[in-house]
C-alpha cells in the first residue's frame, strides 16, 4: 500500500506493507532508531510516540490503520518542547538506561501540551503508560517538573 505520512514535520511517501506496524515502519524504513523495540505488547510505553497529537504505542499501530497524513511525532523531533525536556532529562540524571526515555520525553510532551497547570497526579497518571525499570520515577518526575517551571516563568 502506498502512504502519505507527516513524520517530525517532513511529508513521507512510502510503499509499505498494510500488515506492518508503525514501529517497525519508523525504525527500519525511515531509520529512526529512538523510538524503542520494547515488549512488542503495547505494555512497556518504550515504542510510544505521538500521533495525531495523542500517546500511542506504536507496536500496536499497523500502517493501514493511519489516515493518509498523519501526523507522527518522534523523540527525533525538533520541537523546542521535546528538545527542552531532553536537556531537563540530562540535567537531572532521569535517563539511566535510555530504554523508557522516548516514551517519557514523548508523553511528557503531551502532558505539558495540554495541560498548562500539570498537576503531580496528572503527571503520574499521564506517565502510567511508560514503565521505567531504572530510576524509580522521581528523577523523571522532577526533569519534568523542571521544564513545567521553566515554561510558567
């Protein structure tokens, strides 16, 4: 099948597989590698990426369940968002072994898109869906306490 995808802001026009899933589809056609082969199950959060504004995780997106131009959001992006709260991850020692880290930073985004007056239990709801096996969560959750800070001033 042949399809139309708006991937980190740049148009792709692809020839794929409708039965291949979106995860596969970024790391091994488009070579975007930061998005993490977790579990393969949709439980982990460590594939997640951004999809027509929402969280999803991609191991369980097939490619012809995509309207034609969606829109995808990689932690390869260039938004000042994602980029703000990469550095905030660094600085505040929240990316240990690196496998959770796209999924956080991406659902993080989201979170801090919309919602301007985050809430800690909103941020720890709207994080449940990534599992973290390294930092036990409160060097994530002040990373993006960080750059909630940061972006109220």
């Amino acid at each position: 099948m042949k399809i139309e995808i708006i991937v980190n802001g740049m148009l792709y026009k692809e020839e794929t597989s409708p039965d291949r899933r979106l995860l596969d589809f970024l790391r091994d056609d488009l070579g975007m590698k930061g998005t993490k082969k977790g579990c393969d199950q949709g439980e982990c959060g460590a594939c997640s990426v951004i999809l027509n504004g929402k969280v999803v995780n991609s191991c369980l997106i097939l490619m012809v369940q995509l309207p034609q131009h969606s829109e995808v959001e990689t932690i390869e992006s260039t938004d000042s968002l994602v980029l703000s709260l990469q550095d905030s991850f660094v600085i505040h020692g929240a990316t240990q072994c690196g496998a959770c880290t796209p999924g956080m930073i991406l659902a993080s985004t989201v979170l801090l898109r919309e919602k301007p007056h985050l809430t800690e239990q909103e941020l720890r709801e709207g994080l449940s869906g990534v599992i973290c096996r390294c930092t036990g969560y409160q060097k994530i959750f002040d990373a993006i306490k960080d750059t909630h800070q940061k972006l109220s001033d």
